[in-house]
C-alpha cells in the first residue's frame, strides 16, 4: 500500500481560496485517501474505491 505522504493529494474545484475548510483526496490502486487539509499530519481515511463511489452518489443526490 502507497504511503499517505507520498500520494498526489487533490482539493476539490469547489473548495474556497482561504483553504480552512477542505479536504484532499488521493486515489492509489485499490482505496481513496481523504484527509484534512488543515492538518496532513494526521491519519487519512482510506476506503475502498467501490464504497468511496457509493459515497459520491449519495452526496451528489442531496
């Protein structure tokens, strides 16, 4: 598995340009990393790529 660190980290399109209230997501083989923009230094979350899609339709419909 790619280390959190080493990954190209992404904000979204509709992220604000202050950059306090993002997250970042990576995509590596399998999983999605999510992290806080505001503090790297923590753990991300990773899930898998088909629970990440399931999680994007969702969101998308509300």
């Amino acid at each position: 598995m790619t280390a959190p660190t080493e990954l190209a980290w992404f904000k979204s399109s509709h992220s604000g340009t202050q950059g306090d209230s993002c997250v970042e997501v990576a995509v590596a083989g399998r999983a999605v990393h999510v992290r806080d923009s505001k503090d790297v230094s923590r753990s991300a979350l990773s899930v898998g790529r088909e629970g990440w899609g399931r999680f994007v339709s969702f969101a998308s419909e509300k």
